[in-house]
C-alpha cells in the first residue's frame, strides 16, 4: 500500500537544476519542452512529486491528498489486505485480477493525480529537484499534458477565491460553529460528513483522507461552509495582558475568574442578544453552498442526524 507516494531518488548528473524562485509549473513546462521521463520533487509545504512519462504528466502524489489506493480502498473497490498481496506498479494486476475495470483504473488515477497537483503546484516558495527515469509505484497508463493540468489549477484556485477569499481555513483544523445564527441550512452529502467529522484537531486534508475523497472537494466546501458561518479556524490565544502591579488586587481570590466553555458544550443556554452569526444582507445560507440537494433524506441519513444531535444533549 502506498505510503504517502514514491520518494525521488537524487538528481542523476545531467538532469536539469532550477533556479530558485522557479515555480513548479515553470519547471514542468521545461521539463515538458524536452519530453523528460522521472520524478519533479517539490519540497516545501505541502509539496509533493509530479512524475513524467515523455514530457507528460503520469502521476501526482502529495501528503495533502490521498492517493489512489485510498480511494479504491473507500469506495469499496479493492480491501485493503488486497494491497499487501500485489506487486509494484499494481495498476495492471489489479486489473487482470478483476479488482477493477480498466476504466476505473484510469479515472481513479485521473482523480488522484489532479487533485494532488493543486496542492503540489500551489507549494509557495518550493525548492525543485528533478530525478530522471523515476516511475511512479501505481504504474497506471494514463497521461496528461502538463499546460492542461496547470490551467486546471488556475481554475480551481480561481474557484476557491469566488466561494470565499480566504486561505485561512485550508490547512488549518476546522472547528464546527455550535450556534450559527442561521434558522435554515441545507448541506450536500459532502459538506454533512465535514461537519460531522470536524473535531478541532482534523484539517481538510485529513478529512478527505478520512472520507476517502477528494482533498481539493473537502477544501473547497470547507470554504463554503466557512462563508456560510457554519466552520471556522481555531481560535488563537492572545497573549496575557500585562497588569501593572499598583492596579493588581492584593488579594487573588477577589480577582474575576471568566468561565470557560469546555470544547464541544456550552457554557450558556443562549447566547448574549446580538451575537448570533447573521449573513450579509441579501446573501442566503443556500447561495453559499452550491451542491447542495434539495431532496427527502433517505431513512439511513435521518439515524445518523439523529445519532449526532443525541450526542450533543
């Protein structure tokens, strides 16, 4: 089973060095005019590793994300004690052993290696090295050209901007507003299971790994739930106010105590008039949360509600 993706061997003498400041995609691009074969490390945060086949993209793989053995894996295709049983480069056995169709190989594959690449090609700051004849451990058939995948990323971080500009939320812990002042929501499948999973301690990147999902989907509908008030970053402490000793009470047991509200309670049975979370004027809770589906839940849906909201009393 992959282990977080191939790690690239070190640059052979006469591979191509980068100088700093080059981008990654900047680099595929070089790398793409002379139809290289091998694995572009990028090393910064996320970071990741973008394998080529002759100029072409073949394989992505990021920390960020989860890769395609996590995917056949949640999806119920291939069980994990499968993975321990079959060869390197596993995409064609799998196949042959009527695991998966070539097709669902292919587009597992597709599905892993875009939604790493936005996160590998959005690393700021990166230090590159490139390592030639590295092939990437699936060993899937597929390729696509490096100038359609970085326009993909464009998109995708164009899209991320329109539903909320904000980066704040991408790799932090996501921490599920108790009492949203919203009277109404309705939530997609996806940003349910978000808000369900969201502890405080888990990032959109560990819950897409969770989920067995895409790690670009989670983050982007953190982003719309996060513009609709329902999730939001952990708060940060603000450091201790300096207390002049002349205004100090002599005695500590007259100083106030502020209560504080333990994670996942409340510490009051309302909150204080006025500070309920309200949308700006004119935006609905529905407008910021595209994808969601106005339809009856189904029996198994309307347990597990009612499973959490137990488990809150």
């Amino acid at each position: 089973m992959n282990a977080g993706g191939a790690e690239a061997r070190a640059a052979a003498p006469g591979s191509p060095r980068f100088a700093k400041g080059t981008t990654p995609a900047k680099a595929l691009g070089r790398l793409a005019e002379a139809g290289a074969t091998g694995a572009l490390t990028v090393i910064g945060a996320p970071g990741g590793v973008v394998f080529l086949r002759d100029g072409r993209v073949n394989a992505v793989d990021s920390p960020a994300a989860p890769g395609a053995d996590r995917l056949l894996i949640a999806c119920d295709k291939v069980p994990e004690a499968v993975w321990e049983t079959i060869p390197s480069q596993p995409a064609r056995a799998l196949v042959e052993g009527g695991h998966v169709t070539s097709a669902e190989m292919e587009l597992c594959a597709l599905q892993a290696l875009c939604d790493a690449a936005f996160f590998v090609l959005s690393t700021p700051r990166p230090e590159l090295r490139f390592a030639s004849g590295v092939e990437h451990w699936l060993g899937a058939d597929g390729t696509v050209a490096t100038d359609w995948l970085c326009d993909q990323v464009e998109r995708q971080q164009r899209m991320l901007n329109e539903v909320h500009p904000s980066e704040v939320m991408d790799y932090a812990p996501v921490v599920p507003v108790l009492r949203p002042g919203l009277d109404q929501v309705l939530l997609s499948g996806l940003q349910w299971e978000i808000v369900l999973h969201a502890d405080g301690q888990r990032t959109p990147q560990d819950l897409a790994g969770l989920l067995g999902c895409s790690a670009y989907a989670v983050t982007l509908d953190v982003r719309r739930l996060a513009a609709a008030g329902l999730v939001e970053a952990p708060a940060t402490e603000a450091p201790a106010p300096v207390i002049d000793e002349p205004m100090a009470s002599a005695n500590p047991a007259e100083r106030a105590v502020l209560p504080k509200r333990v994670p996942g309670t409340y510490t009051f049975d309302d909150p204080p008039a006025g500070t309920r979370r309200q949308l700006p004027a004119g935006v609905s809770a529905l407008a910021v949360l595209p994808g969601a589906i106005d339809k009856a839940p189904d029996d198994t849906l309307l347990k597990r509600i009612r499973s959490a909201l137990q488990s809150l009393r």
